[in-house]
C-alpha cells in the first residue's frame, strides 16, 4: 500500500495526485508506486593501498509494462536504497510521457567516486556487473550513465556483460562511441533542456533572445545545458559546481570556465567573473533557473527567494513537496524533471535501437529525432496544462501514468 502522506516521497505525492485526479483506485496507485524488484549487492574489492572494503550497490527495476526497464547507475556517497527507488519510478514516468517504448530502472553505488583511483572504480563496476548480470540485459533491464557514472564506466558495464553473453552493446547506453555509444549522447540532456526551453518559450509568447538564465551543477547535464541555452541567445549569467559559484552580468565564458575548472578542480576566483554564495545561486534574477545537481536544492527554505519565471528541473527531484507548492503559489512555472531531462534516455533509446539493428546513425538524425520526441512531449504537456487548468507537472503526470495503466490494462491484468 502507498506510504502514509506524512512519509510519501515527492514522487509518491506526484503520482497519488494524479491517480487521483484520474479516478484510479488505491490498487493501481500502490502497482505505480511499488517496484517490481529490489536489488542490492555488497561489493568487495581490494583497494589500492592493499586493504579491503566493501561497497553496497543497488538495482530498482520499477516498471517493465511498456518495455525492459531503463535508467542510470549513479555513483555518490549519498545514494541509499530510497533514493534509488524514487529515481527508478521518475524514469517509468519519464519513459511513458516521452512516450518510448521502455520502461523504469535506476541503480547505483555508494561510493565518493572522486576518491577512487581508475582502477578501484573498473574493479567495483565489473564486480558489480558479475553480481547483477543474470538480472539486466537488452530485453530485462538497460543501465546508462548518471551523477557520477560516465561513458567510461559503460564502457567496462558493456566489457564485462559481453565477457559473459558475447557480444551485446544494446545491454547498456551511454557507452563510448567506439563501442557502440551513439552520437550527441553525450550532450543529450542539455541539448534536450534547450529544446523544452524553446517550446516553453513558443507557449508562452516569449522571444529567447536576451533571455538569462542561472545553472546549478556543471557536470554533464549543467554544462551542456549552458552551451545549449547560449545557442538560443540565451544569456547564462551564473552557474555553480559542487563547492563554488560565478556570475558574470554579460554571459559566463563557458570554455574558460571548463579550463579553470580542469586545471584546479573548481570554478573558485575564475578570471572576469565574480564568486557569489552557492547558495545564492538560484535566487539570482533571471528567466529560466535550472537546477542540474542533486535532489531537493529547492525547499521550502528557499522557494520563497527564487525570483525566476520558470524552474526547469534538469536533474532528477530537485524540488521537495512543499517547494513545489511554494513555486506554484507563486506563480513561477515548474517544467519538470520527467520532461526537461529526457533528452538523456530519449538519446539511450536511439543508442539501444542502433545497436539492436547493427546501424550508426549520424549526429543530425539522433539531433532531428530527439527534437521530433521531446518536442512533441513538451507541447502536450503544455497545452494539456493550460487545457484542464494544470501545472505543467501535474499535466505530465497524468499524461504519464494514464499510458502506463493503459500497457498494464492491456497486459491483460
Ligand atoms: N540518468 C539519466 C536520467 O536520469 C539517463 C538514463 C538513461 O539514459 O537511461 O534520465
């Protein structure tokens, strides 16, 4: 049964809402909520300095009605078995609303994966692999990159997989090129944000040009986001990483800025852009605050403080509950995470059908048909909100959730 409401994680709010609002009964509320399998592994392995330690890794596969499950591995100290379930049931709803024919999966390790050396963190993914390998596969359930994790890791994942069942790039996406990895996976997610941006500015009547915009996280999805955003003129006028932030009032030097940050690690006293507060970050004045790091950067301690016309979720869950509301109260528009990020599985679902098909695709076609995919699910987010007088994230939800019980319906359940 669905967790009582003093404990419902966002998700759960989200999704009871809109079996609600749908007229769904608590059954197929608590069949959404639960995942159909929990997996968690204790990985030992022999660090560099000779001694041993164990790790724990996790595999939630949530929803595989519409297809085998799908998402990321995520590596940070933080990640615990309820963090993993909430991001595995995001992606069945993520899945769904784009409207790919797969399903919802998430995994991860706690580890500090800054803290392991090359060779501690290929032992822990191939032990890791040889621990779960029965329960993933092509047609089960298909890992790709997340916080932490990267295309070299995919790359061992897909080594270590095939070691055991020959050759089988489409078991995991996200994989270096070389391997099988598609083109334009890489920049996906941000490429994917400036998309959703683009329509949610046609919605709206409002010319980008000009437009700023703040970033929170400058790992994968925070800087490819930042590129993307500059392509559309729009002016990226703060960003963050974990310990430090700059602003800079005429636009960030996004090349200098990844320089800086690979020759000392941080984006701290950068030349020609001024350090603020991180925490201050997303409170700057601005069109579009994109939150691209951990969960839960807005609460009901800061909401009050955004002063953006939008917040485009570019990670997973980066609003609580009662942020949420604040923002809605305060008529700041929520794009949400199940839609501003798919860019990033919507490209693993191309990855996944050219490897099944023994076909590479070029850049321009993976570029047109992503475009084609979240496009189309931004409009009918959008104009579904403003049809039934929704929030933007509660008219994905319904959209979501109304296609998954339609694949459980016609399972035949
Ligand atoms: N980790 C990404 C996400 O949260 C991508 C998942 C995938 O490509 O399967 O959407």
């Amino acid at each position: 049964m669905p967790a009582d409401s003093t404990t419902k994680s966002a998700y759960e709010t989200f999704l009871s809402a809109a079996c609600e609002r749908l007229g769904y009964s608590d059954t197929i509320a608590s069949l959404l909520t639960l995942a159909a399998m929990e997996i968690k592994v204790e990985i030992p392995i022999v660090r560099d300095n000779g001694e041993l330690a164990i790790f724990t890794g996790y595999r939630v596969q949530h929803q595989n009605a519409r297809g085998p499950c799908k998402g990321g591995l995520r590596y940070h100290p933080q990640v615990d078995l309820d963090e993993v379930r909430g991001l595995a049931s995001l992606m069945t709803m993520k899945t769904a609303l784009v409207n790919i024919p797969l399903g919802g999966g998430k995994g991860g390790i706690t580890c500090d994966p800054k803290a392991l050396s090359l060779r501690e963190l290929e032992t822990l993914t191939r032990k890791f692999v040889k621990r779960i390998h029965r329960e993933i596969g092509p047609n089960s359930d298909i890992m790709a990159p997340d916080m932490g994790s990267n295309a070299r890791v995919m790359g061992w994942i897909h080594s270590e997989y095939s070691a055991i069942y020959g050759h089988s790039p489409a078991a995991v996406t996200g994989k270096p090129v070389s391997l099988g990895g598609s083109a334009g996976r890489e920049t996906a997610t941000g490429d994917g944000i400036g998309m959703v941006i683009r329509e949610y500015a046609r919605h709206r009547n409002l010319a980008l040009d000009g437009m700023t915009a703040v970033i929170q996280g400058f790992g994968n999805v925070g800087i490819n986001t930042a590129r993307a955003l500059q392509r559309l003129g729009i002016r990226v006028t703060a960003i963050s990483d974990s310990r430090s932030a700059v602003y800079r009032a005429e636009g960030i030097d996004l090349d200098a800025l990844i320089q800086r940050k690979r020759e000392r690690g941080s984006l701290a006293e950068a030349p020609e852009h001024e350090e603020i507060e991180p925490a201050a970050l997303l409170e700057t004045k601005c069109d579009f605050a994109v939150p691209a790091a951990l969960e839960n950067a807005i609460t009901e301690k800061n909401a009050g403080r955004i002063s953006a016309r939008a917040v485009v979720e570019g990670a997973n869950g980066p609003l609580t509950c009662e942020a949420d509301r604040m923002l809605r109260e305060r008529g700041i528009d929520v794009v949400p995470d199940i839609l501003a990020n798919a860019g990033g599985v919507i490209v693993s679902y191309f990855e996944w059908i050219q490897n099944l098909q023994r076909e590479v695709w070029p850049v321009e076609r993976v570029e047109s048909e992503l475009d084609r995919i979240i496009g189309n699910a931004a409009r009918e987010v959008f104009i579904h909100a403003r049809e039934k007088g929704l929030d933007m994230r509660s008219a994905a939800f319904d959209i979501a959730v109304a296609r998954v019980k339609e694949a459980l319906d016609a399972t035949g359940f």
